[in-house]
C-alpha cells in the first residue's frame, strides 16, 4: 500500500469517526455511510475492517429494505464537557490542597464520592462510607 493510500484510508477513517459521532447510537446503515463519504464501498469496507478489528467500531447486520446490509456503530462516542461540569473539584475551596497524599484528598472526598456516585446511577452515599468518615467512626468507638 502506498503512501497515498494510507493517507486516504486515514482521511477515511477520520469522516467515519466524525460521521458515527454525529449518528450517535443509532449508527449508520453501511450503504449511507458510503453515499455521505463519498467512497467506493471496496475501499470503505478496508477501512471498516481495520476500524473493528481496532475495536473502534462494531457492525450488526439488519434487514432493510428487503435487503441484508450491516448497521456501523461506534463503540465509544466521544464525551461531551457536560459529563464534568458539575464537578465539585473545579469549585473546591480545597482544590490547590487536595492531593492524595494529604489530608484533603481525592481518595477521601465526601463531594467527589458522592458526585461520582450520582454519575454511575448508584444510591447517594452516606458520610461514613468515604474512607475518611470510617476512620473517624472507628476513632469513636476506640473512645467509648
């Protein structure tokens, strides 16, 4: 392969990707994804290959249009600057403090816990499940 065809194939590949993103989950019927590239599908289905066996996307055949033809999907999409702007790091008195090996750290950080809990769809966490929270509980018992 010549060096002019791998810069295509890579050009190719990087439409593919911005092409999957705008799509989303839904993906793209193979065939459209053809039209809206402008390629060959000899060519795309190269890149294709090579794309999935790089595990950056997935193929799933379906019927359409009386015909069988693969769905591209991508396997990750990118992330949007939405899934961090609540984090409670960027409005932390602590922040030029916190690092994991001090007092104020990330490892022990109740807001962070619990921010990050709420991301992974998991119950709000209580105060004495943070690491800090359950010495300071086994610190009490010792006292009483």
């Amino acid at each position: 392969m010549g060096c002019n065809d791998t810069r295509k194939n890579n050009s190719i590949e990087q439409a593919t990707i911005r092409v999957l993103a705008e799509k989303g989950e839904e993906g793209i019927l193979q065939p459209e994804l053809w039209r809206k590239l402008r390629v060959e599908s000899k060519q795309g289905l190269r890149v294709l290959q090579k794309m999935e066996k790089r595990c950056f996307i997935r193929r799933e055949k379906e019927l359409h249009d009386g015909r069988w033809v693969y769905r591209i999907y991508p396997k990750r999409l990118p992330q949007q600057i939405t899934s961090i702007v609540d984090c409670p790091c960027f409005m932390c008195e602590e922040s030029s403090r916190c690092d994991e090996t001090c007092v104020t750290s990330p490892i022990s950080c109740k807001k962070l816990t619990e921010w990050l809990m709420n991301l992974a769809g998991q119950p709000d966490v209580t105060s004495e499940t943070t690491p800090q929270a359950k010495t300071h509980a086994s610190k009490k018992k010792k006292l009483k």
